[in-house]
C-alpha cells in the first residue's frame, strides 16, 4: 500500500473542498495523509463448484449419514482392555 504524508500544509493551500471540510482558520497548518484504498475483492465466475474435485464422492453410499461415518473414523481400533473393536 502506498502512502503520502505531507506537513505543515497551510490550510488556505488545501483544495476547497477540503478547506469547506476542516472548517479552521486559514493561519493553521495541518498533516495530510494519502492513503491508497483496499481494492475489492471481486469473486471470480469459477467457484468451487467448477473444479472437477469438488463433490467427487457425494454418491458413495457410505456416507449417508456424514456424522456417523466420521464417528466411525474416529473411533479407536481397540477398546481399553486391549480386546479389539468390533465395529
């Protein structure tokens, strides 16, 4: 981001509309600052939706029930007496 500081501008070299703004008298001297704005981020016409991977496995049967697949997932191979799950 670029930025530009000037000092000790007196106000009656300021451009009207800015003078109109301050509303001080015309001995002052003041400090602008010129900033450059954020550009907006415009979203693009290609969303997720067109990459090829996006929904690659929403026909597995599997995972109906999302929760519960991953509930699976997470569940450990052995229970705490050493005996393995049977799930």
């Amino acid at each position: 981001m670029n930025t530009i500081v000037i000092e000790h501008v007196p106000v009656a070299e300021l451009p009207p509309e800015w003078r109109a703004r301050l509303a001080r008298a015309t001995g002052v001297t003041v400090t602008v600052r010129i900033e450059e704005e954020a550009q907006a981020v415009v979203p693009s016409e290609a969303y997720a939706t067109d990459d090829p991977a996006f929904g690659i496995w929403r026909d597995r049967d599997d995972m109906d029930d999302v929760a519960a697949y991953v509930r699976k997932l997470r569940m450990p191979r052995f229970n705490r007496d050493g005996s393995r799950n049977g799930s």
